[in-house]
C-alpha cells in the first residue's frame, strides 16, 4: 500500500530542494562571504531532509556540496566551484528522476 501522504510530503520536498538548487547556482556565482554563507546553509538544509526523506543521492551531494564550500572559505577557489557545479548537476538529475517516479506512482 502507498502512502499517499508521504508522497505529497515528498513531493513538495522535491519542489524545494529544486528552488534550493536553483538558489545554489546562483549564489556560486557570486564571489563573497554572505553567498558563501548561503551556500553552505543550502547545502546543509538539503543534506539533512533529503536523508530524512530517503533520498540519499541528494544529502551525499548536498553534503559533498557543504565540504566543498568549507575548502572555498579556506581559499581554494575555481577547482571547487567546479566541483560544486558536478553536484549541482547531479542534483538536479536525482530530483527531476525521483519526482518523475512519484508521478508515475500517483
């Protein structure tokens, strides 16, 4: 039997994390403390509810995501960002997959 309340919780999880990612992108773009900031709070939020949800491929990029963020606040610059655009992508794939199988079960 489907938990037809879950599901909804998960799909509104899923509309959320895509809103945070699409944050995520934006902020990588900017080049100080605050969007730094913002990037590893992002990060972090979707690391813990996408575990929470049973999604593991978004909290390990999402935690990959966070540590990368620490190494950029320590200096190291365009080789992590790069490494935050692979997850990001990652992300985005693992959403749009899930959110089409919630569908397809609805």
């Amino acid at each position: 039997m489907v938990d037809h309340e879950l599901d909804e919780l998960r799909r509104e999880f899923l509309t959320e994390a895509e809103e945070k990612v699409s944050e995520i992108e934006s902020q990588l773009t900017l080049n100080d403390g605050k969007s730094l900031e913002r990037l590893a709070y992002l990060a972090h939020q979707l690391k813990g509810s996408g575990g929470s949800y049973g999604y593991q491929r978004i909290s390990t990029d999402a935690a990959e995501i966070e540590k990368a963020v620490e190494k950029m606040t320590n200096g190291d610059g365009s080789t992590v960002r790069e490494k935050i655009r692979v997850h990001v992508a990652s992300l985005r794939s693992e959403i749009d997959r899930s959110a089409r199988e919630l569908s397809a079960g609805a």
